[in-house]
C-alpha cells in the first residue's frame, strides 16, 4: 500500500469508558489503514466495537469516554493530539459521519433547508444565498424529488428513506475526503437500503472520498467493500477482502455469522444462531474474546490470546484454530 495513498491510518487503537461499575474497554487494539477512494467494512453484532471506533476517528466522543492508547493519523497527523478548534475544522470539511438513525439525528424543531445550510456556513464561507442554493443541489444529488419544497418541511413531514437521503446529503455537503456510514440503512426496508448503498457507490465515484461503512449485516456490505474488517470484544478478529470472507472464513466468530445469513442455498434450512451472549466489556476473558462462546474453543484459548496470524493472500484472522491446522498441515506434510 503506496503511503501516499494512505488517507487514515489507526494504529493500535483504545478508547475506554470510565463507568461507576468500572473502566469499560470498548475498543482494544483496532488498527487499519484507508485508502482515497476505497471502501472499508466494519462488521460485528451490538457491543463489538464498530461505532466507538468511528466516533473515535470523529473525535465525538461521550463525556465518559476517552481514546487511552494509540493513534489516529489523517494525511499523516495525529488528531489525538489536536485542538478542539482543529477537530471542528476537521469535523465535516474532511471527514463526516452518518449516524444510525435519521429521525433522532436530525433536529424536529428545524426545517430540513435550516438544518442543511446550518452545516455548509459553518464549514465553508459561503454566503446565505449560496448555502441555499447548495442545499437545494445536494438535495438533488441524493434522489430528493422537489428539493425546493423539502427545505421548508420538517424531518417528521419525511418517510425514513427520505430522512437517510438528507442526512447523506447533509454529510456531503461539504465534500468530506472520508464518509464513514454508521448502520447506513437501519430500519429501512430491502427496496430502500439498496437505493442508499446504490447512491453512496455512486456519489463515491463523483465526488473521490473513502468511505467506512459500519454494519452489524454481512450480507449489506458484501459487494462494496475492497476491505472488511469483522470486530468482536472491541478487537478486529479478522480481515481481508469480501471474496476472502465469505468464502474462505478463518475465525470461528465470522463463520458463524456467515451461518446466521439466509442464502438461496440455505432456504430449506433452519439458520444457526452464535450461541450465548454477547461479552461483557467489564469483564473481558484472558485470552480470545470469542471463547466462551465458541464451540471449538482449546484450553489455550481461554488464557493466550491469538495474534493475527496470515490465512491466505491480503487475509488475516486471530484465531488459534488457524494455528492449529498449520501445525497438523506441516506434521501431515513431514509424513
């Protein structure tokens, strides 16, 4: 990967909550590298880590929250390190996010055009006129039929989907070198969620940002990611292309949430649930974060936890069952 093409990188990243009940470890390790114009997923169940990462990277963090390790370098500098005027510069001019849902992210008592025009005075130096009329073309941009007319309607006057449209449209607006999609298109139905995908795919081609898209559903990301990072415990448990993890899975995790997804093949059958529950972040096991709910789980998985071992070209996984089968390979091989 050309370092001139390196737009983010995270390198060992922790952030922690400090709660009455104790530190909460909410990301442990996370470390990736972005690309202009590339794609990145981040895939896990609730708790995993995937929006605390993004907010990390935002730098909008709750009052309770706080990044305690690593960095976070944009075009080669640390924003950890960086003023609160700084991170309001860099907040929406180089980096937006759209949030989970539209419907509490958007402002009731505001109209749409007020909310929009808000947003591109606040990080450019347009005038009033021209912030109108860049609204109105953002608008346009993102599928919003009679943008004119939506500018003076309120956020509960919209149907979901539209709501989706104008916060992309608001997370554009400034033209960001890095979108990052926090669940994108929750609680839209099928039609809608593939007209968003649809449309960021093809404001990505015109406009050149990176995007991070955050999602707890495989099966969304499957054809737009270049690279899909799965997460559990606040840890990455593996990645590597889309075509690496669906068809070569290497982490017991992520077969088995490839396992919970209806497929033309598995119509028939019924769907396999991950057993238990999710991990409790205030008490994290001493080794894999997957163990105490992993079917094939060693001893050695309950006290070391697993590196990230290479399973294949560009693919990675931090499971000791990759371990394990390269030693029974080469014992194989040697007899």
């Amino acid at each position: 990967m050309a370092e001139e093409k390196v737009l983010l990188e995270v390198d060992n990243l922790q952030t922690s909550f400090f709660t009455d009940a104790g530190e909460v470890k909410a990301v442990n390790g996370v470390s990736f590298k972005l690309e202009r114009g590339k794609t990145l997923g981040i895939v896990g169940e609730s708790g995993s880590g995937k929006s605390v990462t993004s907010y990390s990277i935002m730098q909008i963090l709750a009052e309770t929250g706080k990044v305690v390790g690593g960095s976070i370098k944009f075009e080669g500098e640390d924003i950890t390190k960086w003023s609160e005027k700084q991170l309001e510069k860099f907040r929406g001019e180089k980096v937006s996010i759209i949030f989970q849902d539209p419907m509490t992210s958007l402002n009731p008592v505001f109209t749409i055009g007020y909310q929009l025009k808000e947003a591109i005075l606040l990080h450019t130096d347009k005038t009033k006129e021209e912030a109108e009329a860049r609204a109105v073309e953002m608008l346009t941009l993102v599928g919003v039929n009679e943008p004119e007319s939506r500018m003076k309607q309120y956020p509960f006057e919209l149907s979901g989907g539209m709501r989706q449209r104008v916060m992309i449209a608001m997370a554009l607006c400034c033209e960001p070198d890095i979108l990052i999609a926090d669940e994108p298109t929750t609680a839209l139905d099928v039609t809608i969620q593939a007209q968003i995908l649809e449309l960021m795919q093809e404001l990505q081609k015109k406009m050149g940002m990176a995007i991070i898209m955050v999602t707890h559903d495989l099966g969304v990301i499957a054809s737009m990611c270049d690279e899909i990072l799965v997460m559990y415990g606040g840890r990455v448990c593996e990645r590597g292309t889309a075509d690496a993890i669906f068809y070569s899975p290497a982490h017991e995790y992520t077969k088995g949430l490839l396992r919970s997804i209806p497929t033309t093949e598995n119509m028939n059958e019924r769907l396999v649930p991950i057993g238990g529950t999710p991990i409790n972040l205030l008490n994290m096991p001493q080794g894999c974060a997957f163990c105490p709910r992993c079917e094939n789980a060693m001893k050695i998985c309950l006290t070391e936890k697993p590196e990230e071992y290479w399973v294949g070209e560009d693919h990675l996984a931090s499971c000791w069952m990759n371990v394990k089968d390269c030693f029974e390979n080469h014992e194989e091989g040697q007899a």
